[in-house]
C-alpha cells in the first residue's frame, strides 16, 4: 500500500503509535494483578500519556471522538442465542462514539490507523448494554500482562527493546501486519468494527455459547490512500459523518459470530476459522451526531462488562482488565471537568 512520510504505518511507528496508541485502552489488569508490588490501575492509565502530558478532561486513550444518537432495531433473530432483552423484535436506544485509537484530543485524522466505536444499548426497564470495539481484526497482544510489557517497552530508547519484544511475542505480527497492509477508508460509516474479546450468550433454556461479534457497515467501504487522507484535513472523519448522517441515517448490521468446541476464547490475538457460524441479529441505526464537548457520550464510560442478563464474560481476561482501565480513566477526567475545552472546535473527546 503506498505510504507517505505523515502516513501512520511507517517503520516504528507501526509498533509504537498505532500498537500502543490504537489499542491501548483495550487492555489493563485482571484481578490478580491488583497488589501494592506489582501492576495497578493507576500505573497502566499513566503509561497511555504523551510525553506532553495527559490530555486534562480526556479520556486517557481514544481521546478524539464525536457523539451519535440513534436506535437498534433487533430482528429478533438473536433470541436463539440469548435471553438478552435486547435481542427480542423492538427497536432500542442507542447511544455511542466513533473515536481515534490516539490519546492526544488534537490529533490528525490521517495519523491514526485504529479507529474505534463505543455503544449503549438500552432496554426498558434500565438495562444497558455497553461495548467498545476497533475496527482491526485481531489484538495486538495475548494476554494483559504482555500489553503492559509492551506499554514499557514503546516507552523505551533502547533500540533493541521493540524488535526483542517482537521476538519474544510473535503473536504481534498479526496486528503489524493488518497495520501495514489492511485498508484504510475516509468514513467511520465504511468500518467495521469488532469486539475482538470473546463472551457468553445464555438462551432461554440455560444453553450456553461462546460468541465474538462485529458491527457490519450497510455503506460499500472505499479504500483509499493514506496520502490521500492526509489531504483532506485534521477533523475529515468527523466532518464527513456528520455531513452524511444530515443526509439520512447511517447503518451497520449487528453481525454474531459462534464458536465451535474447542475454539480459542481467552486470546483475541487468535481468530476463528472463517466458516463459523454467523447471525444477523439486528441493526444500529444512527440518526443523529453531536460535538463530543455538549454530547450525550462525553460522559459516558464504555465499560465492556456492563451487559445485560443474557450476557456474559467469558475466560478472555481482557474486558475485566479493560473495566479497571475506563473506571480510573473515568474518574480522572471527571475530576479534570474544569481543564475540558468545551469550546474548542473539533476533535474534542
């Protein structure tokens, strides 16, 4: 794929901004981690910070981010696999973010590989059911305990510590090399975004099925260059969604994926083979999007074990680990309520 010198995927910067960048608030602590002598909460959220600082009033990572309002219009198809309220014929509030695997809020558009969408879905009665997904097709990094690992190293100026990271992990080659050679587009509306972790569906006779899932755009994906996106202006993306959503609404097709027995379920570097079983259990529908700063997602955390009776975690230790790592993020810029630049224009998270 042709690349330009302010193209994201070059050299190192394939490993450090859009390994760490990209998928850095994807990953935290599990439980047993949590001990005065070894990782917290608050050492991880610190590692996600610039050298300039963190940014005041942002979340720690996938700090640029635009707020849309709409609905998900179930199927009903999905109650086969789950008793998830959800999944039953109706149509739902939802809310999200379409975001930048970046932590720096001011960031150019064309400079970040991952793009991210966070959702809320809400069902009568007050349950919700919240996710947080990328649009890359695999992890970075096998377990929590790695990612850090890897926090430290992009940190490092030892020339070495990369490539011997590299070696030491060779999972991370499936990550780099959706990085150099996967495409790109020039609208959120055009990705798919993936949960990546694995998670438990129970139907309404107690059977259980391991599941991962993805958010199918209704819109054709164009690819397109990074040079050419470096030309179309910081804030494109978010420019050119809320130009289309005024247009008419914007879908993507709730698409989940089933294990087979036997299938990886605790680590998201290794996908499933393409002829697992798929179902179309609905649509998200966005109708309208808002400046992050005055939105209906600014304060929301997307926490991905906040989920509906029908749902569950599964042995994939990422969403509990990632759960830690939005709390601190959350209490942190809600504490920073003062530093957001609610009259900044654009990208403002």
């Amino acid at each position: 794929m042709p690349q330009s010198k302010s193209a994201p995927a070059t050299g190192s910067l394939i490993l450090i901004a859009l390994l760490v960048g990209g998928v850095a608030a994807l990953f935290a602590y599990t439980a047993g981690w949590l001990s005065p002598a070894r990782i917290t909460p608050n050492k991880v959220v610190d590692a996600f910070a610039p050298p300039s600082g963190p940014p005041l009033g942002h979340r720690r990572n996938h700090a640029k981010g635009i707020c849309f309002t709409g609905v998900f219009e179930s199927n009903g198809a999905g109650t086969e696999l789950s008793r998830a309220q959800v999944f039953a014929r109706g149509d739902y509030p939802a809310l999200g973010r379409l975001n930048l695997g970046t932590p720096d809020a001011n960031a150019a558009d064309a400079s970040v590989r991952v793009r991210g969408m966070g959702l809320q879905i809400s069902a009568p009665g007050g349950e919700v059911w919240r996710t947080a997904m990328i649009n890359a097709p695999i992890f970075a990094v096998s377990t929590p305990q790695a990612f850090y690992q890897l926090l430290l190293v992009s940190g490092s100026k030892d020339p070495k510590a990369m490539p011997t990271f590299a070696a030491e992990h060779p999972e991370i080659g499936g990550f780099v090399g959706w990085a150099k050679n996967g495409p790109w587009t020039g609208s959120y509306a055009e990705e798919r975004f993936n949960s990546l972790d694995s998670f438990i569906f129970e139907d309404a006779k107690g059977t259980s099925r391991a599941v991962r899932w993805s958010f199918v755009p209704a819109a054709q994906p164009m690819n397109i260059s990074p040079e050419e996106l470096a030309t179309r202006g910081p804030d494109f993306l978010e420019q050119e969604i809320t130009e289309r959503v005024r247009s008419g609404p914007v879908s993507w097709m709730l698409v989940v994926t089933v294990a087979n027995p036997g299938d990886p379920t605790a680590d998201p570097t290794r996908p499933w083979p393409q002829d697992r079983r798929t179902l179309e259990v609905g649509t998200l529908v966005v109708r309208q999007i808002e400046a992050e700063r005055d939105g209906p997602c600014r304060d929301i955390n997307f926490d991905p074990t906040v989920l509906p009776a029908g749902v569950k975690t599964s042995d994939d230790p990422f969403p509990a680990a990632r759960s830690s790592a939005y709390a601190k993020s959350f209490d942190r810029r809600t504490a920073e309520a003062a530093d957001y630049p609610r009259t900044a224009a654009g990208g403002a998270p």
